[in-house]
C-alpha cells in the first residue's frame, strides 16, 4: 500500500514510517522542510494546514495516517497547538475524504477523553472536555474525526497514552520532562497517574492497521497506567538513584501550575513545573480491560524507562551521573552505543 502520513518527521511519526516501510509498504510524507525526510520515502512539502499541499499528499493514496500534531503544554504556543491540532486535522481529513482515501487512521490521544466520572476509559467513551490547551485542542480534533467517521468514511481512531523511548526527533515534552527529573528539577510530585506507553509499540500499532483486514473504529495504544509513585519507582528502578521527592494533592497545585504557565510567557528558559501535566495526573483513569489494542503488547514500563534514560545519556542529554546505571547500558535501540565510563548512583 501506498500510505501517506502526516507528522512523519515527529516522535511517533519516525517510528511508525521505519514500522511501516520494514512491513513492506511505501510511503509518503508531508513535511515542511522535505531535506528531512528520508530517501526511502517521498516527500510533499507543505504544512497539515495548507489544503493544496494535503491534496498533493493524498492523491492516489491508499492509506493515511494523520500523525501530525503539536504536543506541548508551554503556555507560549497555545496559538500553534489550536492552529496544527484542530485546523490541521480538518483540513488532512476533509481532503482524504474528498480523495477517496480507503483506510484513514487519525491520532487522537488517550487525554482526549479525560475528564471523565467514569473509572476507566474505552471505546465507547465520549470525548472529554478538558479544561487545558493542549487537551482542548485534541478533544476537538477527535471531534472532528469521529464526525468523519459517523458520515461514513473509513476512519479508525487511535489513543496513545503518553509516550517515552529512544530516536526522539525533537526531544518533545514527556521526554523532556523525564530528562527534568533527572536533573534534579522537579522535587514535587502531584499525586494522581499517567498512562504510559513506548513510542515503538504505538508505532508498531499503527502500522499493523494498514495490515489488518477490517481494523475497527478505535484502538488504544499499548501501555500501562501508573500511579505518580510507581512512574517514580520505575525510574528509581532504572536507575539506581534515589530520587527524593515530596507528593501533594494535584489539584492543590494547580496554583502552582497556572503560576508557571504565566512566568513561562515572559521567562526565556524552560520552567519545568506546567499546569498541563499536573491536569494529566489529577484528571487521567486507566484503560478499561479489554479494550482493543490490536496485536501489539505492550512492553513493561521499566524497560521503556530503562531505554529512554540510556538513550538521553547516548546522545549527551543527560550526565552520566545524572542517568545512573542505566548510563551504561550498552543494549539500547537509539542506535548510539553508550559509553564506558563509570557511574555513580
């Protein structure tokens, strides 16, 4: 199959092209800077919010995976966030159907569907209504999807939970956030859980729906729910630090939260404390049981961390202190072998 992708450049993205070509399809990718993309693939150039450069991505496609979308709780880009997200989402939709595309696979996110009075979420959740930016914008672009959907065309939903993993294009936020932690940066813990997945699961996911003979409206990407103390005693676990922290009511800092947001607009440099991911932690509920999730398990939560952490060491991310024994790990998909040197814990 001929499938055109969106986002291809980003986190999920990467992943989910090199998944998609080693299954033996080809690819087509719309990219702002088509120098990026790899000589593998073909490039369009263009932006998700340019309608005649999404019509050139999906013309004579078989298949599209709609992947593109900002992913960022910074309070400085909210305008972008709304503008790729939602008006993105519209315009690559509107033009796959108009072309005819026979398989679509849009990228939501498990957040769309928080908050909710439900203990766990499904396939027959209704979209939430969250009182965040990044959240909003996704609720809405699940919206926009599921209105395609009901009028008939081909589109399956995903909802991947936040993802960690190696070959991060852009060091994008949950990454960055883990890389803060290990920095020493962020002290103070909300209480409340995250869904947590590996990027190469959800990747490996959405290629298996090009593959699948009839995939179903919605699937949630592979991955655990976790409290905020057992994503920390993964992280301790990997490693081998101890890793103080002090744990408060997530609403009771949401105070704290908007605080940030508002000295992030004027601050130069990164404030590591963001409403966004304390509204995650008090709002997220876990995936109910059974809940389809294709042929794709999902890898423990420790050895997502442990890669993660070897990979953010490899590429000079984080110190070899500041990794711990998961500084010299030397079995690591980023590619880049980590180095010899001696850790402390």
């Amino acid at each position: 199959m001929l499938i055109a992708v969106t986002g291809g450049t980003g986190f999920l993205g990467t992943h989910t092209v090199a998944a998609l070509l080693r299954r033996g399809h080809r690819v087509r990718l719309l990219a702002r800077d088509p120098g990026r993309v790899p000589s593998t693939v073909d490039a369009v150039a263009g932006d998700v919010t340019d309608p005649a450069a999404v019509a050139r991505l999906v013309e004579g496609a078989d298949g599209l995976l709609h992947a593109a979308g900002v992913y960022t709780f910074d309070s400085r880009r909210r305008d972008e966030v709304w503008r790729v997200n939602v008006e993105g989402t519209s315009a690559v939709l509107d033009a796959a159907r108009r072309a005819g595309t026979g398989r679509i696979v849009h990228v939501s996110t498990v957040g769309a569907l928080f908050p909710t009075r439900e203990p766990s979420i499904g396939p027959a959740s209704p979209v939430g209504a969250p009182r965040e930016a990044y959240l909003a914008a996704k609720a809405e672009a699940d919206r926009i999807a599921r209105g395609h959907r009901e009028a008939g065309a081909p589109v399956t939903i995903t909802y991947p939970p936040a993802l960690l993993g190696p070959d991060d294009p852009h060091l994008g936020d949950q990454n960055a956030r883990l890389r803060d932690l290990l920095r020493g940066l962020m002290p103070m813990w909300p209480s409340g859980g995250l869904p947590i997945g590996d990027v190469r699961d959800s990747a490996e996911l959405h290629a298996w729906l090009f593959d699948a003979a009839a995939p179903g409206p919605a699937y949630f990407g592979p991955g655990h729910f976790l409290s905020t103390r057992e994503y920390l005693a993964a992280v301790r676990a990997a490693t081998g630090r101890r890793l103080p922290a002090v744990f408060l009511p997530a609403r009771a800092m949401f105070p704290v939260g908007r605080a940030a947001d508002l000295l992030q607009r004027a601050w130069p440099w990164h404030v590591p404390a963001q409403y966004g991911a304390l509204y995650v932690c008090a709002t997220a509920v876990p995936v109910e049981p059974g809940a389809p999730r294709g042929d794709v398990p999902a890898r423990p939560a420790p050895e997502t961390v442990r890669d993660t952490v070897a990979w953010l060491h490899a590429t000079g991310r984080l110190t070899g202190r500041q990794a711990g024994t998961a500084g010299i790990l030397s079995t690591v998909d980023a590619g880049a072998g980590a180095p010899t040197e001696e850790v402390l814990p």
